[in-house]
C-alpha cells in the first residue's frame, strides 16, 4: 500500500501591499462602487427638481466633492455619501488592476477583456468631459443673430478703452483672480496694454449695492461714494449669482485714484478718463466667440393639450461661416454639432408684450473635447460583448461536436 502523498505547503500570505491589491481589484469592491453609483444618481435625479440641474450635478458629481449630504423635498437626510467623481474614479482603477491582475490568458476571456476597456473608456470621457468643457448659453431673438455665448457661472473684468463711442482692445481679467479676494484680500493686475494696473479687492460671490444712507453699513464695510457692497445668501441655481467687488485704478507712477464698486447687476460700464483718455471697467459674465455667426429665422413650440408642459421647441437657425450660409435645424434631443460645439435647445423665451413681442430660444453650448466618446465606448463594449458571445458558441459548438466515447 502506497503512502499517502504528503500534504501541499501551505501558501504564504499576501503582504499588505498584496492585500490592497486584492481589495481594489476585487469584485466584491466593484459591485459597492455601482450601487453606490446608482444610488448617487437616483438622489440627484430627485434633488435636481427642486435644486436645478447645474446645482445637483456640482454638488454630486464635481472632483472637489468628496462626500454630501442628500436633500429631499428640502430636507437635509443625514446620511453620508461619498462624491461621484471619486465614485467613478475608484471604479476606473477596480477596473484597471482586475483587468490587469485577474485576468486569464484565455482566448475566451477576451471579449470581457474588451468590454471592460470600453467602460474605462467611458469613465475617462466623463473625466475629460468634467475637466475641460465649457458650457455657456446664447439668447437670440427671432430674427437677430449672435456669434458669443455667456458662461454660466465664471464672471470676468472687461476693462476697454472706449473709442468713437465704442470699446476697444478689451482686455479681460480671468475669474481665477477674483474669486480668492475674499475678505481683506486684494491682488494687482498688471495691464500692460493701458497706461494703468487695476487692484482688485473685497471679493463677494453673491452680493447687492445698498445705499449707506437708507441701510446703515456693518462696521468695518468700506462705504464708496454713498454706497457699500452687502453679501446674499447664494442662490440654489448658482448661475443666477450677482458677485460684486472693490476695483481702485494705479497708475504708472504709482498714484492711486479713489476706489469705485464693480457689480455684475450694473447697467452701464464704470466709466473713469485718464490722461485725457476714457476707459470703461464692467464686472460680466464671462463671453466667448464662436468661429461662426448663428441666425435664429423661426421659432416654434409646442405644448401637451391642456397643459404649459412643453412637448417641442424646434428653432430653425442659419450658420454663417466665411461668407456662405448653411441651414440646420436644432430642437428637444436633436442637437447641432459643428466645429467642435454642440448647440441643445434649452429653452425659450418671450421678448416684450404685444404686437411687438418676439420670440427667443436660448441655446446651451457646449465645447466639449470629449463628446463622442461616450458613443465610441458603447461600441467597444459592443464588440466586446459580441465577441464574447460568439466565443462561447464556438466553444459549445465544438464541444457538441466531440464524438462521445462509449463506456
């Protein structure tokens, strides 16, 4: 009688390294990072009825959030959840290493192989897409046409010489300089182009002008010529705040004028003569061109019978480029793409009452470097899937198709 064969050794245990490792590439890892991932967007779907879809999805889903608190129906539900960004971003990596680490070097793997590629695919166009789109609106009334969009949230300074009753060679301070003027912070900007530096300070994101001698001011608020600048609670819709700041012009020789107030609400340009020569200073809602103009010929919407709910809106627009007209029709989940924008009908509106009323559509526009390759990361894991498929019945076929041998 043969002796037994003697016992396997047993496997050395993994290092903490190790351990780690099979944690972020483990299923187990990768199916808490999708119901996470759905229920993340179930809340924001809810939230975004009574918060605004701009709101919801900066609250949600933005890199710098790294955990949030719900709201529903306007009440805060104590129940921690981490960002959605960050969500995505560990599910890229779980992904990544189990495709890396577990995956077998089988023909009939393959196909799971590619699908899993196109999701990472689809993941890294959503971080792209978060990076390094920009995303404005443009308002064009029946008739008119326009060649700018308005972003929705960044603010910017415009400081242009005006000649002829016009500006020119606007020169634009970027939001990043002013939204960290917070407080007693100020900060110098440097135009070499005018005969004058412009210092920036006292910063407010959402704020209002009140009159010092209706509203008496806080202490220590500088009061400008009969008026001080008093914070507001931000808006739900934070497209819908009006910042304001301290502005204050230096000149070459190092003199400094008396400070004056830039606020998004004003009317008119801050007007100030230097040197014989007029200037204007206007705090505004960053504009960018487009390398084309659009038209808007006709507009039409429509409604559900008995209700305001819109059903469609349709706008029928011309795209003029280098002197040659072309015809598009841009309407509900049919968007314009051209030159790498996307123009979605967003909305409506109403110019003026009457028989001399217009009508406006208001476009969203997007300049998004990524955006097809949500479309292009479905087919890859199409393909993959298809691939795995006709691996499988392969198998089976040739399985079926082995002679059985008789026992």
């Amino acid at each position: 009688m043969e002796p037994p064969p003697p016992p396997e050794p047993p496997k050395p245990r993994p290092s903490p390294a190790g351990r780690l490792l099979n944690v972020l590439s483990g299923l187990g890892l990768a199916t808490i990072l999708l119901v996470l991932l759905g229920l993340l967007t179930w809340l924001a779907t809810l939230e975004q009825i009574d918060s605004g879809l701009h709101h919801t999805l900066r609250k949600y889903f933005d890199w710098r959030a790294w955990y949030l608190l719900p709201e529903l129906g306007g009440k805060t539900v104590p129940l921690p959840l981490p960002g959605g960004y960050w969500v995505c971003a560990l599910l890229a990596l779980n992904l990544t290493l189990g495709g890396l680490l577990r995956w077998r070097r089988d023909w009939q793997r393959v196909g799971v192989l590619v699908a899993h590629l196109g999701i990472i695919y689809l993941l890294v166009a959503g971080a792209v897409a978060h990076h390094f789109s920009q995303r404005g609106h443009m308002l064009i009334a029946e008739g008119a046409a326009s060649n700018a969009a308005e972003d929705y949230f960044e603010h910017v300074v415009e400081v242009a010489e005006a000649k002829d009753g016009k500006p020119a060679a606007i020169q634009v301070i970027g939001g990043k300089y002013l939204t960290d003027l917070e407080g007693s912070a100020s900060r110098r900007v440097r135009l070499p182009a005018l005969p004058f530096d412009l210092e920036l300070s006292g910063y407010i994101p959402n704020a209002e002008v009140k009159s010092a001698a209706e509203h008496a001011p806080p202490a220590g608020v500088p009061v400008i010529d009969g008026y001080y600048l008093a914070p507001k609670p931000a808006e739900i819709n934070t497209e819908a705040n009006t910042p304001a700041c301290v502005a204050r012009i230096i000149a070459r020789d190092g003199s400094q004028a008396a400070p004056f107030l830039l606020s998004s609400t004003a009317r008119q340009p801050f007007s100030v003569r230097h040197h014989g020569r007029v200037f204007t200073i206007l705090l505004r809602k960053r504009l960018w061109l487009m390398p084309f103009t659009v038209r808007l010929d006709k507009f039409t919407a429509e409604f559900y019978p008995g209700t305001m709910k819109p059903s469609k809106f349709v706008s029928k627009i011309t795209r003029s480029e280098n002197g040659s007209d072309a015809k598009a029709i841009i309407q509900m989940n049919e968007p314009m793409r051209y030159a790498n924008l996307t123009f979605y009908q967003a909305s409506y509106q109403q110019l003026g009452q009457g028989p001399a009323a217009r009508m406006a559509s208001v476009f969203e526009v997007v300049r998004n470097p990524a955006d097809q390759w949500p479309q292009y990361s479905l087919y890859v894991v199409a393909l993959g899937l298809l691939v795995h498929f006709i691996t499988k019945l392969a198998g089976f076929i040739m399985a079926r198709s082995r002679p059985t041998p008789h026992v």
